[in-house]
C-alpha cells in the first residue's frame, strides 16, 4: 500500500485492486452514483455472485439478485441467459438482448474487470431497456419531422422575403389590380402593364415573375427609352463575332438569351423603335432570336412583360407602333391607377417607405397627424416614385424624429417649383414655335425636322447670353447644345457661362 502525504498529513493512500475487499468497492457514496444511473447495473465476483445491484436494474428483472449466483438464476427461469457468466468465460466484453421475467426485452452489456495482475476479478453488467431506446427512437422521428417542418416554414419566410413589393395594395381598386397580377402569374402568357409614370408598373412586373414558375431564374429588365437606338438591337439580340467594329471577338448574346428560362420585362416599350418591333414579334411568335450578323435562330424560352405610360393604341393609329405587335403584347392587360385616385394607399405606402429608410440608414422617423393629412391631400403628379423620394428627402434632412405637416409642405413646394420647370421650358418653346414660318419647310420629314430644330436653337441663342441658359431654356444639357451648333454651324458667338 502506498500513502500520499500532504502537509497537513495523509491525502490518500493506494492499494492494489486485488487489495480491495467487495465494502471497499459497495462504499455508501458509490452505492448513491450507482442508483443514479437511468440503465441498471450490475457487478458480480468472479465466482458470478451478484454483489451489487442498483434500484433500476431491481425493476428491470423484477427481484432483488444480491448474494445470488447467476447459474442459480437461470436454473430458476429468473432470465434466459447469463451474460455475467459469458464474460466470465470469455473475459472479454459482451453484448447480448435478454427476457426477464416481465417478457420485456433488454440490450444487456458485460465488461470484465481485471487487477494488476491480469486475473478476472469483477463482471460489470449495464442493461438498457430497449421500449426506452424504442421511446427515445421515436422521439427522435418526431423531432426529426418537426425540423423538417421548421425547414418548410423558414423556406416558405424566404419565398415571402423575396416576394416583397413596393405594391401596396389597401384601396379597393388597387386591391382589384393586385388580384389581377397574382391571377396572371399563375399562366405564362405575355402581359402589357399600362400608367402613367411612377404608378409601380416594374414593381407590378417583379411580382408577376416572383409568383410564377419562372420566379428561380432571371428576370432582365430593359428600359426601351434608356438604351440608344443604336445600341438597343444588339443589347436585346446579341451579335456574332466581327458582326461590326468594336464587336467582341467571340460575339456576345443578347438579354433575350441570357434571360432564358426566366422573365424579360420591357419597359417603355411605346420607345422602341419599329424596325425592332418586327424582330420583337418574331420572339414572340417564334421564341427564337437571331444575332447581328447570323442566319441561324437560337430557340429561347422567356415570358415577356411590357409597360408603357403611353397610349400604344393611339400610337397604332398613328403609325408609329406594329399593330400585330400590339395585339400580341396586349393579351393581359393590367392598368395601375394613377395614386391621387387610390388615395387609401397613401399612407400605407408612406409607412412603407419610412421602415426601407430606417433599414437603410438607421434611423427612425414618424410622422404626426396633420403630415398625414398633408400627404393624402396632395395629388402627386409624379405617383408614388414621387411619393418615396419626398418621404426619403424629408426624413434624411428632419432633425427630429416625427415629421411635421409643414416640413412636408416644405418639400412639396420645392418639389412643385422643380417640376414646372420643364413646364416653362415648353412654353418657351410653344411660343417660339408660334413665330416660326412653317410654308417655307420643304422636303423629306427629316429634312424638315432638322431645318425646324436649326431655326429653334437659333432663335434660342439670339434670346440668351449664354450657352448654359439656351441650353436651359430647350430643356437640353450643354454638350448636346454644343454638338447641334457644331452639324448646323450656327457661327453666332455667345459664351460658355
């Protein structure tokens, strides 16, 4: 035996395992941790006699072992096997299912237990009741299932999450026009988004795409008014390498190809020009597409949504866009009203706004009765896109929390300032018009276009000192002014200010 000293005197002392008698082992405390384990467990001698046998086991087998050989339980039908006697004569571990008295079945495992001189001296045998494991087992499945629910429900957030609009839809007609989009996403027909400029017609295009089953692909937008003439048929079709200078050597596919599987949502499509409005009809008609500079079509798969905030029909009237054209665009057709005749959907839509802004930059803005007030009232010329640049504007330069109803007034008459603006600038122009002797126009249209444009800017430049001020007075930038004096050679000398 050896003794470990401390300064205070013995620590512990260290005997032999085979030292130990069956008290040593079976000490009150190790009695208690025994009895707290949930398996029930069982230590016999290397005689099999079971000197140890913890509560749960008791209830396990159904009768109290202790003192009791194990050859002399089987003799008496108490359990079907052995498993302390299969260590003992293997000394090794054991894994075996065994019945007891109750017909219950149990997973029972035996480990041997050796002294410091390799000779078998205990057996521990641990029992695992196997309608607990089976419990357990199901449990598992539940929770398995229930995770797979949460996936379901988180993916179905996602899909809401990504389906977000700008859309709000709280007046009964706009409720109308929404049912409209939601209907229309289900089939994957062709559909013309008609209003005036700033309704949400891109908005109304992004929920059609983002509820049909094209919402995992692409949705490519081409604004028809934004893209030069020059460059819009080979950004809509693509060409093929050499097709013209400049190209890429390997070409480039069109946004009609990339979009393939997906949505193509051509807005301000009254803009296009008619020699594309042919090709357009044969995507339609054909789904295919052709390069610059190819003979051979490439199939394509793509839904189209147009918009305009023109009237395409007056326009087929006037010659100035395909009438098969707009027949075959015009199949859905979705309107969104104008917001001054949806006013319900002001405030709603201004609340909205407010928490993309404190998103966005945090902060936290409100506004008081009276700005509400104010902001239904108005009758908002440029629709909602109007609407979210002046709640942006005066929540960004507010040095207060809630927005007051004169704060808002604020900004709508500086808003209402700049947009007469152009509204001068065309009667300027009317008016300048109205001097012009138009009999002595002659020639092709675009000869005389040009001759009326020479005789405008000329006129133009008599009245103003300045480049900059002509230039703002026909509504133009001044490198457009500049480039115009230049083809006409307007020689008058003016300066750059």
């Amino acid at each position: 035996m050896h003794v470990v000293h401390s300064p205070d005197g013995i620590l512990f002392c260290l005997r032999p395992v085979q030292q130990y008698n069956d008290l040593d082992i079976l000490n009150p405390l190790s009695i208690k941790l025994l009895n707290s384990i949930s398996d029930g467990i069982t230590i016999s001698d290397k005689h099999g006699k079971i000197i140890f046998q913890n509560d749960v086991d008791i209830e396990f087998v159904g009768i109290n072992c202790v003192n009791r050989y194990a050859r002399d339980l089987i003799a008496e039908g108490v359990m079907s096997d052995s498993l302390t006697l299969k260590v003992l004569e293997s000394k090794e571990d054991v894994t075996i299912f065994q019945t007891f008295l109750n017909n219950k079945c149990f997973l029972v495992t035996g480990k041997p237990i050796f002294d410091e001189t390799g000779e078998l001296q205990y057996v521990l045998i641990i029992t695992r009741d196997m309608s607990r494991l089976k419990s357990l087992e199901e449990e598992v499945k539940k929770l398995e299932i229930q995770n797979e629910k949460f996936k379901q429900k988180i993916e179905e957030l996602n899909a809401l999450e990504r389906k977000k609009t700008n859309l709000i839809a709280t007046s009964p007609v706009m409720q109308k026009v929404l049912k409209r989009i939601l209907r229309v996403a289900e089939v994957d027909s062709t559909v013309l988004i008609e209003g005036e400029s700033g309704v949400g017609k891109e908005e109304a295009a992004k929920l059609i795409h983002l509820n049909s089953r094209r919402s995992e692909k692409r949705m490519v937008t081409i604004n028809c008014s934004a893209i030069p003439e020059a460059l819009l048929e080979s950004e809509l079709f693509g060409y093929e390498a050499g097709a013209f200078t400049g190209a890429n050597k390997g070409g480039k596919a069109g946004l009609f190809e990339t979009a393939s599987g997906g949505t193509v949502f051509l807005d301000e499509i009254g803009e296009m020009p008619l020699q594309l409005q042919a090709k357009l009809l044969r995507v339609l008609q054909e789904s295919e597409v052709q390069r610059i500079g190819s003979t051979k079509p490439i199939p394509i798969d793509v839904r189209i949504i147009a918009a305009t905030n023109r009237n395409l029909a007056e326009m087929v009237e006037q010659g100035t866009f395909r009438e098969d054209l707009y027949y075959r665009l015009n199949i859905i057709p979705i309107e969104i009203p104008p917001l001054r005749e949806r006013r319900e959907d002001i405030v709603p839509l201004a609340f909205h706004f407010l928490s993309q802004i404190e998103q966005k930059y945090q902060i936290h803005r409100t506004f008081d009765k009276e700005a509400l007030k104010v902001l239904e009232e108005y009758d908002w010329p440029g629709n909602v896109r109007q609407l979210r640049n002046i709640i942006e504007r005066v929540s960004l330069l507010a040095n207060q929390p809630k927005i007051s109803a004169s704060m808002v007034r604020e900004e709508l008459r500086e808003a209402s300032a700049l947009g007469s603006k152009p509204k001068r600038q065309a009667k300027r122009l009317a008016e300048t018009a109205k001097s012009i002797d138009f009999s002595k126009y002659t020639g092709t249209l675009k000869e005389q276009v040009a001759a009326f444009e020479k005789e405008i800017i000329r006129q133009a430049l008599s009245e103003h000192e300045s480049i900059r001020k002509a230039a703002e007075a026909l509504g133009c930038n001044q490198s457009t002014l500049v480039r115009k004096i230049q083809r006409y050679r307007l020689t008058k000398h003016v300066t750059y200010n």
